[in-house]
C-alpha cells in the first residue's frame, strides 16, 4: 500500500512537472505571439501618428482634447471589442493665451530677450507686463532664508537644476518639481510679485518646459504669475547675476483659468471568458500639454494601451478575465479621469485585480515597477524568466502610474511600465515631445511587454488578501 | 585544542567576512565615484563634439581621420598619463567621389530619382552611368534560384529587409548583411552589371546606409559596382517591380581606390603600481564612415574609452595594473588597426588580460557581453550587484568587439559593451549619424559602466589558464 502511495505521489509529482512545463511553454509562446504580432503588424505608431500630427497637444478643455476623444473612441470601436463607452468628467480648462514674452535688463543696459513658457493653472501678468527686480533661490526652502528684506517686491527665480548623477531620472525630477509646483504659492507668502522657474530637464537647450502648479487655497487677489524659463536662460539668467545683482526681470503672459468644462474617459474593453468580474486595467492619459504634440506623455501610453487590446484579437488569445483599456482624461492638471474612473468603479462594487499604467514615454521598456502586497510580488517575479528573450529585467517595487492610483484599496495590484528614461525629460512638457521623437520599435516594443504582463496577470491571476493591510510600494 | 581550533577558525571566518564586506563596500564607493564623475564632470560629450562637428566623418586615409588621429593624441596628453603614442599602420584608402545619382524608369516613362551611396570598396560606373533591367532578389541564394539565364545583363536588387521581430537588432544586421557585403561578387558570378543593395535598417526613410563590401580575389575587369538604396526607395522600387517587370534602374557613381596609406592607432596608458605588465586594453574605433559624423559609429566609443582613463585620473583611483585606451583605425573597411594592435602585442610578448570595446552607440548602457571561460566568466558574474543601482543588468557571453577580436588566444577576456540597440541602425552609416542624436547622459552612463568595469578586472584579475583551450562566447 505504502509503495502504491509513493508511486501515485510520483506519478502526480511528474504529471504535474509535466503540466507546469506545457504551462510555460504556452506562455513563452504566447509572449512570442504578442511580441511578433506588435513589431511585424502594430497599430501603435500609426495611431500615434495620428494623435500627434492630426490632433496634436491635447490640453483638457480644449477642442483637441475633444478631438483626441472622439478619434480613439472611434478607432477602439473599429477593433471589435466587445463594449466600448464614454465616461463623462468635469475637468478644469487652462488657456495659455498669446506667446509669452520675457528679457532681463540690467540698469541702463540692453534687454537680453530670454524663453519663457506660463506653468499650468498660472495667473496672467498685468495687460503692460511684469516687471521688478529679480532674486536667485536654489529651492523652497531659500525663501525662509532670504525673508520678506529681500523677497518683498521681487520675481523669485527658482534655479535647482535636477541632479545629474541621479541614475533613475523621475527620482531626480521628483527632487526638483516642489519648486514648480508650490514656487509660487510659497513666494507670494513672503510678498513675491511673481515666479520664474527652471525647467525641469537636464538638457541645456533653449526650450522652457511647462507643468502643474498650485496656489492651493491662495485668494485670487494674491495670486503671482508663475513661468518656467528653459534651462539655457536659466544659466544666463544666473550667470548675470552673479556679475550684477540689481538686474530687471520683465515678463508678459496671458493665461487663463475658466470655470471646469466636461470630457471624458474613452474606455473599451474584452469581457473575460470564465471571470469576467474581475476586472484587469490598462491605461495611459489621453490629455497631454500645449506645447508639443504629447507624443511621449502620454500618446505613447495611449496608443500602447490601446495596442494591448487589439493584440489580443489579432493573435486570438481569449482572456479569461475582463481586459479593460482606460484612456483618462486630465492627467496633467487634475487627474480628475483617474479619481473619476476609480469612484465610479467603487461606487458599482467592481473588482479591480490588476491596474497597468504606461506613462513614462515610448522609449524602450525596461520592466515594470509595482504597489503590490509580498505574496503577489513573488509571482511577479516567478514570470521575469519569460521576459528575458525581450531584455525585460526590471521588476520592482515602487510606484505604478498616478491615473491608476486612485485604485488604490489594499487588493489591487497596481503597476508602471518603466522605459528607459534618460531622454525623457528632454521633452516632457515642451515643445519638443513630438511625434519624430518616438521611435518605431520602442513603442511597440513596450506594447508588447505590457500586453505579456496583462496576459500572465490573466491567466493567472491574484490571490485576493482579506487581511494585513500592508501593502509594499 | 579542538576548542581553540574551533575558535580560531570562526574568527578567521569573521575576519574574512568581514573583509569581504569591507571590499564589497569599496567597490560600491568607487563605482559611485566613477558615475559621478562622469555624469557631473564628464569630458566625453565635449570630446564627442569635437570629432563631430569640429572634424566629422573619418573615413580611413582621409585628411579628417588623420586630423582626429592629432586631435585625439593631443586630447590624450592633456590627461597626464604614462606614456601616450602613435602606432603606425597602412590602411585602405577608398574614396566616395561626386554625389551619386540615381532613378526608376519604365519603358517610355518618367525618370523617378532614387537615393543611393556606393558601398564602401565599390568600384565606380562608367563615366556616363551605367542603365539596365532590374532584378529583385531577396538574398544571395536567390541568385541560383533565377540563374545566368535571368540575371545576366541585369542590376541585382537585394530587398531583404532586416526582420523586425528579432529582438536583437545586431542578430537582425547580423542576418542580412552578406547582401551587403558579398552581393556584388556573387551576382558578377551571374553576369550582373551592377548591385543594389536595400539599407540596413529597420527605419523606413530616404537616407541610403553604406557599409563594406568585398569582391573577394575577383580580377578588377570582373567588378561590379555596388551602391546601398534607402529603404523608402527600396520599398517604391520593389512595389514598381510588381507592377512592371521591366524597368530599368540607372545610376552613376564615381568612387574610387587607391593604395594604401599609412594611419596609425592611438595609445595611452596608465601603467600599473602593482602589476604593470598585465594589460587591460579599452578602446573604440576612431574611422568612421563618411556620410555622417560618426557620432555614434564610433566617435562614442572613442571617448568613452578616453574618459574611462580620465575618471581613473580624476578620481584618484590608482589601478594596479596597465590599463591602455586603444584608438583602432580602420573597422569600417579593413580592421587593419585592430590587426596591427594585436601583431605588436604578440611580437612584445605582452599579457593582456582584458580588452573591452565600445562599438555598439552611445545609447543608454545595458550591460556587456563576453568570450571568455567558465571560470572567468563566473567571475564577472559575481560582479552584477554592484551594477544594479545603474540599471545595468546584461552579464552575457556572445561576442566583443571587431577590433579587440584579434586578441583572442585562449586566455585573455574580451568584452563589448553593450548599449540599448533598438535605435542603432536608424542612424548606423548613414548620414543621420551625427552629433545631435547622441544623448549627454546616456553617453557619460556608457563611459561610467565601461570604467566600472575595467575598475573591477584590475582590482581582481583573471586568473590566467595554461590548458583547457575551450572558450565560451
């Protein structure tokens, strides 16, 4: 009897073998098909193509936000997916206005004209312009140091650079985007008439990159106009000063904020075969800045996203769970579609097991970073072997994507494609994220790694945990 | 006894632990130091610029290659090292001649003008041209396919295109290039007239990419001239073709051969304090074709390997044995540098230990790849930790480099950097290789990780193996 027993534990133990061999050669095939079917038949570029050069920048509120909603709605219904719909949400509209103008000039000297762009959400200047005497801070907490004495009446100009010896580049942007982002709600405290900022890239070009910034609960009236000056006046701007310190910054700008408009979300999704409760994201923001064409942040997100859908038609694998595509809406100044799309999902009690987001530019993929509890990180890491042949080695932990973030609950796996990032912030929120900065291959190349994620995550699935809310990020 | 035994053992275990640990955070420091030198006060990009824009293309036994033969030397000896020289060789001077001229046309239509470059060797048409039918092949082994009966007469289209799907873009070049380099000589074989070659590259665009070609020991009244189409006119002329068999193809060429000149390697060196007669070779070729600058293809190898001995320098790290930054003229068309080095090194006896080439763009470093033994590379392997908080994670054998491959005899490790590829052949010989589409940082990265590298070979060593003559690549 003892013997028989052995035998069948055996038997079972090679069966099993067996099966977990087959498992993992239809996987690694299927990876393939994913993977071919993105490099040899994409679709990503193409759209791309079209957002960029047919739409073009897609700032929440305007007709081209409207344009981009209409044009990827249409082209999700042209894939046969098996719903396709509209998620209606209030966003804010900010408008540029006319071309910014800026110099510096010192006492009686020429006016040297310097590149300067308005930061989103920023006041206008007065109708004749701002001009005052300017002072050099190195971040935030300079303001406290200099005081109200020397502050009061002054255009702070914020010149931390982002850190070049940081290797992971949304680290070395993470250290510097206080500056933007709160620059000038903390001057106007100590009597600043307005903010220049210095543009969050490490490239010394002639290009200002714009942003989100905040007066937080500021009243209107003491609102200062905010620009973000490119990095080559900035070292100008700096150099000048170090030779002269009593030198005239002149600014003129005409933006505007206008009473939240209505957009939406583009969603689509497959309904899953055997769980279609439970349901697997895979998003980018379809709103991008003014300045480009947002053709890294984020079409490539978009477009990659979409990408993932289509290639589960195309190569006829049949998701078992539901894989939902989510275009938000106002990522850059609000993140309204990704609050928006989360509260509807709680609100209908859905069972979100899986969020994917890709948005740190076309650029070859790298890997993916995860929010996700022990017990599920590890089976990620199970499936880094498959990924090998496509030089995907990068699963950690920390940090998905902001749109998806929401979806936070202690359950949901939350995950961000991770490109290759060194170039990135030499186009993020300029006028250089266009179109011919996105190579053909690396978009589709990360298409096809985050269609192989969301393929593992469906087959597969997660464990859900009912308790220890302790959630590695 | 046994007791003090005991003891005495745990506390050498400790000791050496601790030793271990005390080395591991050593190396972890000096790493660090060679990153930040190189992203916070690089020389590499500046240098770059120079060869570029200052010099640009280098075609061996041209006056620009020998200008930045000058220039590199003189560079070299800025940097206060041991010894700097000149090592003479006799190089292949080929030269391009006027701009090619080259179109399409079917029987009583239009001329459609096509983009073409002769192929590196290339012999030239006739002075007024040379016009004939068109064939379209996808591959040498087409030719006996069609045979005499089809071909003779007749221009040899080769249209293989590099396949998208194969994730290592050197694997796809690697896969297509005997067109390139053998399509001439085989289809003279036929009775060819002429050769024209689709562009090596994934890149669908109207910049035509040169490279070297061979027509072997053919006698020079048997040669055929060979020019390379860009890929949008490859892809026009082989859609012409489905339409209308016969078409004639026209171009006119003017290059031309000479005999050899006489060039030279460039070489430096830090000579080692411990063990100065084990050599650790890094280098990168400094010829480059002519269309561009050779920003890429080579000019970034070249300064790396500069700026690795200049972060030794800089950084005060004192290397224990001989580390030399070879210059190679001549990988393009003739590998004669690379030959030459390796001649001198073994007439001198010398021990090199260790060669690493940059030779693959100056893209964001992903890793290396070696020929080297077990043993050896278990070694490397041991290494990989240090590298991770730089993203490098490729430790794989396969290759090294071109110029360095002749150094191979049994025992000395050779490596190649190896930078993310997916963009290398969009810009690989054309004219598109310039300056501008080199980026700062992921050119300094590449530097950092090469003198990392070379950092922990003259820490450790290799241990030299006297039998056993099987190498793992």
């Amino acid at each position: 009897m003892k013997y028989i027993a052995t035998c069948f534990f055996l038997f079972c133990l090679a069966i099993s073998a067996s099966a977990q061999t087959s498992a993992a050669q239809e996987d690694s095939l299927n990876l393939r098909k994913l993977y071919d079917m993105s490099l040899l038949n994409g679709q990503s570029y193409e759209w791309l193509d079209h957002l960029s050069n047919k739409i073009g920048g897609r700032l929440s509120g305007s007709v081209n936000a409207e344009r981009a909603v209409q044009y990827t709605k249409d082209e999700l219904e042209k894939l046969g997916l098996d719903k396709v719909w509209l998620q209606p949400v209030m966003v804010p509209k900010w408008t540029r206005g006319v071309k910014e103008y800026a110099y510096v000039q010192a006492a009686g000297g020429p006016t040297n004209v310097v590149n300067i762009v308005a930061l989103g959400g920023s006041v206008a200047t007065p109708d004749t312009g701002l001009r005052a005497n300017v002072i050099e801070v190195q971040g935030l907490e300079d303001l406290q140091l200099y005081g109200k004495g020397q502050i009061e009446g002054k255009i702070v100009f914020f010149n931390r650079p982002m850190p070049p010896d940081v290797i992971q580049t949304f680290s070395a942007y993470g250290g510097c985007v206080d500056q933007r982002y709160s620059g000038a709600k903390e001057a106007a405290k100590y009597g600043a008439v307005g903010v220049i900022v210095r543009s969050l890239t490490h490239k010394i070009d002639h290009y200002p990159h714009t942003g989100s910034m905040s007066y937080g609960d500021m009243p209107d009236s003491k609102r200062i106009p905010a620009a973000a000056i490119s990095t080559q006046d900035a070292e100008y701007l700096s150099s000048m000063l170090k030779l002269n310190t009593d030198l005239d910054f002149y600014f003129k700008m005409s933006p505007r904020n206008y009473p939240d408009v209505e957009s939406h979300n583009v969603i689509g999704e497959i309904t899953g075969s055997e769980k279609p409760e439970e349901i697997i994201v895979v998003g980018g923001h379809l709103d991008s800045w003014d300045l480009g064409d947002g053709a890294h942040d984020d079409g490539a997100g978009v477009v990659q996203s979409m990408e993932v859908l289509r290639l589960f038609k195309e190569t006829g694998i049949r998701p078992k769970r539901t894989i939902r595509v989510v275009l938000f809406m106002n990522e850059e100044n609000g993140l309204r579609g990704g609050n928006k799309y989360a509260d509807v999902a709680k609100q209908k009690k859905e069972n979100h097991i899986f969020a994917l987001e890709s948005d740190a530019g076309g650029f070859t993929p790298r890997g993916f970073s995860f929010n996700a509890r022990p017990s599920q990180f590890e089976k990620i890491q199970n499936w880094e072997p498959l990924f090998k042949p496509y030089l995907i080695h990068y699963f950690e932990l920390g940090g998905s994507g902001a749109d998806i973030s929401p979806l936070e609950n202690g359950n949901t796996v939350l995950a961000g494609l991770r490109p290759d990032s060194q170039r990135y912030f030499d186009y993020h929120h300029a006028a250089t994220d266009t179109f011919d900065a996105v190579n053909k291959r690396e978009l589709e190349l990360g298409a096809a790694t985050m269609a192989s994620l969301v393929y593992l995550v469906d087959k597969y699935g997660f464990d859900r945990i009912q308790k220890s809310p302790e959630i590695l990020k």
